[in-house]
C-alpha cells in the first residue's frame, strides 16, 4: 500500500486531496493533516466586517469538504523528517508516507514590526482581517468608531488575497458613507509598493477611484516599527492612526523552518513547473506554501491544484511529469476575478472548486492558462 500524505486542509489541500482520492487507485491510502476542525474560505473575510456573510458562509465543518476516502487526522505538526519520509507530530505520533505534499499556507505575523503587538493595541486600535478572530474584532471596532483617522496598511509583499487590502479599503468607504460618517472620517491606503496596483493600467484606474473616493495615498512606505497610534517609515514617514487595519508580514508555517524546507519566509523553494521540493523527490509544495511569484488566491490554488493532481500519480509511475504550473496564468486568473467576492463566487467555491467536481465554471472563473 503506497502512502499519500498532506499537510494542510485549507484551500490547497483540500481540492488536491479531493482530486487525487479520485484518482489515485485502492493501493494507495490519501491522508491530510490539519489542526482544526474548521474550514474558513478565506475571501470571504473581507466581508465579514460589514455583515454581508454570516458564519455558515465562512466557515463550516472540516470532514464535509472532503471526499470519502480521505482519512483526516487532527493534530499540529511538528516537522517533516525529510530523510526518514516521515512526519512528526506535536504529541509524538508519527505518519508514514511515500508522497508528501505541503500545504500549509501562510499566517499573518504581526510580532515581526516592532510595537504592532505593545501596548495593548492589538485589536483595540490594531485589526488585522485575515483570520476570522480578527475580521470579527474588526467589525466590532467599525460599529463603535466615532470618527478620526482610519488608516489601511500592507506591510510588505506579497500577500495573500492581494487584492484584498484595496478591496477592504473602498468596503470600508462604503461603510462609511452608509452610516453618514464619512465626513468625520480621514481615510488613508499605505501600501509599500510604489503604486496601488503592480499593474499600470490597473493602477491608474484604482488610483483615480481612490481619489475620487477622497481616500489618501502613501506608497512605497516601508514601516519600521508602530510607535505611539502612528505608523514610522524607513524614510522617517509618519503616518499617524486612530484605527489602524493591518495586512502583517506573511509568512510561510513554523513547521517549514523547523524541518529544514524553507527558505527566509517559510517557503518551500520547488521547481516553478511540477511544484516538486528542489530538496527531495518525493515532496511537493502547493498553493500559498511554495516559493513560487505567483498570486496567492483561491483561482491560483485551483490551478496548482490541478496541475499536481495530474503529475503525481505520473510521476509515481515513474513517468514525465508533463502538467505545468504557469504562475503568468494563476496572476492573469486573479486580475480577472479579484473584484468577484459574491454569492457567485462563494457558491462555486464550495459546491465546485473545493470538491474538485467536473463541472464547467462560470467563464470568468475557465483556465486562462491558454491566454497567458
């Protein structure tokens, strides 16, 4: 009996175990790995603040959005022994495999600018909303603010969800707007590109829209450490907060470093092509985890997913790995439906993308591999 073992059951994992269970025959045993029972879909978290998704929309029970034939096992890892194609976990279980997949995303890390977490401001003046708690805390900030300045900020990229952060910056306009507050209010988007947007065309659009919206711009503001309700710049920019909503540095699971897999962030390096460990031929790395420049979105995951769902029991057969991860098309993918966060696109994600059903998408959500 070959062993299939993954770790992680976000986004990535999930739709990757749910297409290699079909795939794969009875001699194998697929197993995925993760430390909750709960499912949270994340671009949904954007909205969470403003009251448009509800619990049930965001975040439902783990063992339903996998297939049967998937064993799941509840636990924190503690490392991947590479050498003894093991994994460790926290209580001193140990899993087997022969394939190893790693899907363990990226987690904010707020502790690594300076002050973020003193004083007591972390979710008093602080939010972040790319965790449930704190998309959540968020709201409840948003429903008690009086009025002042409210400041939306990257701290470095990439991140997940990248389009999120302007996103989160017009809802909040809105937000702002629909209570009838917006006058008292200095809105102002800090990002540490030197523009809203990698695109030019898309730039010039969001920045005009900005604008118009009278939301203030600082880019290429690079923070040095929070100090006083005011965020200092390496250049000696101040940009002072009365509530401040935080995209922190993102980084790749501890579990990767303490496993010797990662690069500075966390990352697992891997061919840009077949996601293969650079490291070792049995290990891949998927969606958010892997070190590849491609946009860390659902549409992206999907793709990789794809693409590894194909390869792997391939390449187990000692065949070419012949699928390829185009990281051009997961970007030009996200262009297309960053700004589609809707019933649609919630819908989709959990009756099609995360089961990995063959079923047509929507147009907007097709491969775009063949645009790139």
């Amino acid at each position: 009996m070959r062993r299939l073992l993954v770790l992680g059951a976000g986004t990535a994992g999930t739709m990757v175990v749910n297409r290699l269970r079909r795939r794969l025959g009875d001699e194998w045993t697929v197993t995925v790995v993760d430390r909750s029972d709960r499912h949270i879909y994340q671009p949904g978290l954007v909205f969470l603040p403003f009251g448009p998704h509800t619990l049930r929309q965001v975040v439902r029970p783990r063992r339903p959005t996998l297939t049967a034939g998937v064993d799941l096992v509840y636990g924190d890892v503690d490392r991947v022994l590479a050498d003894q194609n093991q994994v460790l976990l926290a209580d001193g279980r140990r899993l087997r495999y022969d394939y190893l997949v790693i899907a363990t995303g990226v987690q904010p890390r707020p502790q690594h600018t300076p002050g973020m977490l003193d004083g007591g401001q972390w979710r008093r003046s602080i939010f972040d909303f790319y965790t449930y708690d704190g998309a959540t805390a968020l709201r409840r900030a948003l429903w008690g603010f009086t009025g002042g300045r409210l400041v939306v900020h990257v701290t470095d990229a990439p991140v997940k969800g990248p389009a999120a952060p302007l996103q989160l910056t017009l809802l909040v306009e809105a937000y702002l707007r629909s209570r009838g507050m917006r006058d008292q209010v200095e809105l102002v988007y800090a990002t540490p590109l030197p523009a809203v947007s990698t695109s030019p065309v898309a730039a010039r659009h969001l920045g005009a829209l900005l604008d118009e919206r009278k939301v203030a711009v600082e880019t290429g503001l690079l923070v040095e450490r929070v100090d006083d309700r005011t965020l200092v710049g390496r250049d000696g920019r101040e940009v002072p907060f009365d509530l401040l909503v935080t995209v922190p540095l993102n980084m790749g699971a501890d579990l990767v470093a303490r496993s010797g897999l990662g690069d500075g962030r966390n990352l697992v390096p891997v061919d840009r092509h077949t996601l293969l460990s650079r490291a070792y031929p049995n290990i891949f790395a998927l969606g958010d985890a892997n070190d590849l420049p491609a946009a860390k979105t659902v549409p992206a995951a999907r793709l990789a997913a794809e693409v590894l769902a194909g390869n792997l029991p391939r390449y187990a057969r000692g065949e070419p790995a012949t699928g390829s991860f185009d990281s051009r098309a997961s970007l030009l993918e996200e262009a297309r439906t960053s700004h589609r966060g809707g019933p649609a696109l919630r819908w989709a994600y959990w009756n099609l993308l995360l089961p990995g059903r063959r079923v047509r998408p929507p147009a907007w959500m097709s491969d775009t591999r063949k645009h790139a």
